[in-house]
C-alpha cells in the first residue's frame, strides 16, 4: 500500500524509538500496601492528568484494575481516548493480546505511567513499607534500589538520608514529590522557527518579510535562543541555500505536504530527546516577554503547552511548546487523519496558558495584513 504524497516521508534514517510517558515503579512485600499507595496517587494527581496502570518492568499481561482499584476496563489502542476514563482517570494499557505496538499506541495516550516491580536507575520508583516490614530495608532484596520515596510510617534502617519518607495517609504529599521529581528532569528545551510554507496568500515568502530590520525568519529565531538550548529553522531541503536561510542551522522537512505539522513532527523526528519551542515566522509581534511567559509555564508531564488563542480562546499552536513524546501521539493522531497542530493539542493532553499580551500571538498571512502591520510596529 503505498502512503499518500502529502504524507509522504523522506530520508532513509531509522529514528530512535518515540520517547513514552515516564514509568514510576511502585512496589513493596505487602500488595495490599502497595495497592492502597496507587489508589491514593490516583486520586492525588492533578485530575486533567491521564495515568496508565501497568504490571511489570517487561509490560506482561498483569494489571491494576481488580475491582476497587479505580481503572477503567480497558482503552482502545487505535482511538485511547475513546475509552470511559474512571473517575481517577486511570487507563490500562495492556491486555494479554496486545502485541508491543499496541502497547505502545496505548501507552502514548498518557501522561505517566504506574507499574509494578522494582524501581531501577533509569526508572526511580517507590517502596512501599507496611508496618511489619517498617524496620527492616532487607525486604528490598539486596542493595537499595534507585528511589524516588520510601512510603510508610518510619524510616526503615539503611534507607540512605537523601530518600525521603512519606506516610501513606499523605497521598497529596507523595503525588506533589513525584511530579515535581519528574518536571525536574524535563528534556532540553530546544527552539523551531517554522519557515518552510509557500506563502500563498501574502505572495512572498513570509520568513523574508523585514518588521525589524532584518529577515523575520532572523529575528525569530534570535527571540528563541536566550531560552533554548539550540535553535533551527524548519524549511523545505530545496531552500537551504536561498539568501533568507542559508547560514542558519536548518531542519528539513521530513514529512511532506502536511504543512506546519509536518516541520513539527520533522523537528521531533531530528531531535528525539528534546521539546521544542516552536513559532510560526508571522508573528510580528511576538516578544521575548511571551515566549519567556510560555517556558515558565511549560509542563513537561503534558504532550504540549500552548497558548489560548487570542480570538476564540482554542490554543494557539504556533507559538507552543511540544514535549519530545508529543511525536509518537501525533503520529497516533496522524494514522486517524489528524494532521493540524491544532487538533492535535485539542485531542491530547496539553496545558493552556493566558498570553500576556494577546497582541503577540497575532499572525500577518496577506498583503494588507503586513501594510498594517509594518506601519504599527
């Protein structure tokens, strides 16, 4: 079956494997503990949070979602949010039938995953004690593991000082440490200045256009590099040497024909382990005071951070921020014909922002548009 032209990607690069939700282990000698610790964490979290429960570090078949555990019945890995979340927005994502792609598709749909099994250096997770196994840390099984808290009543005997301890009737504390661990150790904040359009409607090249002085592909991205670590411009390979790119770091369109998504999702592609911070190059307006608004307030546990639009409040996806799993969900979406930044954000777990001056989010695409602009600024 060959893929439609405006889909079509190029490049014959194998990218790393989609980033997914982080995974927090939980585990302990008691079940019953350990299951009263998740429940507790489920109604703890920030209710717009979408939290997948899966059993073991090899995603086998075991579940939370006994009764009284809070989990839905089950989510559908080709439409995840076609499922009816529980009231603790708790989603399974695996069933014994399911193959690693399906579980991956599930797996994309949410903001955090809780497990069962023993935490590891790449994966912090949680002891949990009950009160016959408070003073001793040996049912750890050996060394202690890498831990984000230990949960119980007391601090066991050789849990290193650096761990804290967090009683189980303090769900709210423990889900506050958890996510503050985790926004701690956001990825990179690299900057796109998306300027590979055809600019029909203004009838020239839009990333040529001068406001300020200079390019405004230039000056975007001069906005983007005090707050990111590295910063491009997205445009077509055929225009890396044009006069208004060339001498640019540069990032080609690897999917074709999808507009700005595509130069997102080209961005992800490139750069697996980090977000993006990513403008559209007519936004006059836009000011280092927005953009610094918009990375205070990102939310790294969320697929994206945008945002809401200065004329109908929907979010303002040209001047947002995608977190680096935001790829495997847009290609989730994509593979249901969803190809527009915006739905994307709308069908996905985002966080919204208030713009401080909604001024800046005003985009310029025809000739009038730029005379009114250009004598404004």
């Amino acid at each position: 079956m060959s893929v439609p032209d405006r889909h079509a990607h190029r490049g014959s690069k194998t990218p790393a494997r989609p980033p997914l939700p982080p995974e927090i282990p939980v585990y302990g000698p008691s079940p019953a503990a350990v299951r009263a610790v998740v429940e507790g964490l489920l109604r703890a979290f920030p209710s717009d949070l979408r939290i997948g429960l899966m059993q073991g570090f090899g995603y086998g078949a075991g579940l939370y979602g006994a009764a009284g555990s809070g989990a839905s019945s089950g989510i559908n890995p080709m439409h995840p949010q076609s499922s009816s979340p529980s009231p603790s927005r708790s989603v399974r994502v695996d069933a014994p039938d399911w193959d690693a792609r399906e579980r991956r598709a599930a797996l994309a749909a949410c903001d955090l995953i809780l497990s069962e099994g023993r935490p590891s250096a790449e994966r912090p997770g949680l002891l949990v004690l009950d009160d016959a196994a408070q003073g001793n840390i040996d049912v750890t099984g050996g060394p202690v593991p890498s831990l984000l808290a230990c949960v119980g009543a007391a601090r066991p005997a050789g849990l290193p000082p650096e761990i804290p301890v967090i009683p189980a009737d303090r769900p709210e504390a423990l889900a506050a440490l958890v996510l503050e661990r985790l926004r701690a150790q956001a990825a990179p904040l690299y900057g796109l200045v998306l300027g590979g359009g055809r600019s029909e409607r203004m009838g020239t090249d839009k990333a040529a256009l001068a406001y300020h002085g200079k390019p405004q592909i230039r000056h975007s991205l001069e906005l983007l590099e005090p707050l990111c670590a590295r910063a491009f411009v997205s445009c077509r390979a055929e225009q890396a040497a044009d006069p208004v790119f060339a001498g640019l770091p540069q990032i080609h369109d690897a999917f074709l024909g999808m507009g700005p998504m595509g130069g997102i999702l080209s961005a992800l592609r490139a750069h697996p382990g980090a977000a993006f911070l990513v403008i559209a190059c007519d936004l006059p307006f836009l000011d280092a005071a927005t953009l610094e608004s918009l990375a205070r307030g990102r939310e790294p546990l969320r697929a994206a951070t945008a945002f809401a639009g200065p004329q109908d409040g929907l979010p303002e996806p040209l001047c947002a921020i995608y977190e680096p799993r935001a790829y495997a969900r847009a290609l989730q979406l994509l593979g249901q014909g969803v190809d527009c930044p915006r739905k994307f954000i709308l069908n996905s777990s985002a966080a919204i922002l208030t713009a401080p001056d909604m001024r800046a989010l005003r985009n310029v695409n025809d000739p009038g548009d730029y005379r009114e602009a250009l004598a404004s600024i």
